[in-house]
C-alpha cells in the first residue's frame, strides 16, 4: 500500500508541477492583456452621419455662433466710429492750429513790415531834415497798394527790358557769325 501511496503522491506532485507551468504560461498570456485591448480597439475616425442630421448640426452651430459675431462686428463698427470721428476732430485741430499759425505770422509779418517803415520814415526825416512831416500818400494805404503795384510793373517791364537786350545780343552774335562764315570760305 506504501507503494502506491507512492505513485499517487508522485503523480499529485507531477500534476501540481503541470499546473505551476500552466498558470505560468497563462499569466504570460494574460499580462499583456490590457495592452492588446487598446491596440486591438477599433477606432472610428469618420463617421458617417445622414444629411439631415449634418444640416441640424450646422444650423445648431449657427444660432450659437452668430449672436457672437453679430455683437463682436458691432464693438468693430462702433470702435470704427469712435476712430473716425476721432480723425476728423484732429483734423479740425490741425486745421485750426494752422490757421493760428498762420495769422500769428501774418501779424509777426505785418509788425515786422511796420517796424521797418518806421524805420525808414525816421531816416528819411532825418535825412529830409527836422520838418519832414509825411506827405497824404503815406497814411493812404490805396495810395500804398498803388505804390506796390507800380514797383511790381518797373520791376517786370525791367525785367523785359533785360530779356529783349539779351535777345537783341545773341541775334547780333548769330547775324555776325552768319556774315563771317561766307567771308571765311572765300579765303
């Protein structure tokens, strides 16, 4: 009886030994399992959806969207506004600024040009003498714009005087070259 004691105890410690490796090869198999899952996993990555539901999607995507835009357009506008009116008050500033300017130069201007006829009233009485009292004309200003325009005329006529003299001269230069070229071929 020891002797198949024995052989079953023999044949128990070969099945256990079978099994360790069974449940070694399993646990093999299975630890990887998790991993495979995922990769195995099919993943979807178009669906394909009917055109009805694509056309309530969109629609859906619109009235979400557009209050959004609308009020986004209208801080735009309302800033673009803003802008231009900003614009035009600085350009009016620039405009009134100018004319500042130029009516502080004009005045600068004019009390410069009364300055140096003061200037020049005084030497001419002190040239003139002790009594030189100015005549109507000076105190006239139609009689000074007259004066004005006289002076601008001599100037021009002057001017034309000058152009004609040189006019004259080069004709005389073009009359004697043309005179010296038929003496010169008959030397």
């Amino acid at each position: 009886m020891a002797g198949s004691l024995e052989g079953c105890v023999a044949s128990l410690r070969s099945s256990m030994q079978l099994l360790d490796s069974s449940i070694s090869i399993l646990d093999s198999g299975v630890k990887d399992f998790p991993r495979l899952s995922r990769v195995l996993q099919t993943t979807r990555h178009f669906e394909i959806i009917s055109e009805p539901e694509l056309h309530a999607a969109q629609s859906a995507l619109v009235s979400e969207i557009r209050p959004e835009v609308d009020a986004l357009l209208g801080r735009v506008a309302a800033y673009l506004d803003k802008l231009e009116r900003r614009e035009r008050s600085l350009i009016a500033k620039y405009d009134l600024q100018a004319g500042r300017l130029s009516s502080s130069e004009e005045r600068a201007d004019k009390g410069a040009a009364a300055t140096a006829k003061r200037q020049s009233e005084q030497r001419m009485r002190s040239l003139g003498g002790a009594g030189g009292a100015p005549g109507p004309e000076k105190n006239n200003p139609l009689a000074e714009l007259k004066m004005k325009q006289l002076r601008q005329k001599k100037e021009r006529l002057s001017y034309a005087v000058d152009r004609l003299t040189l006019q004259a001269q080069q004709r005389e230069r073009q009359l004697r070259m043309s005179m010296a070229a038929p003496q010169q071929r008959l030397d």
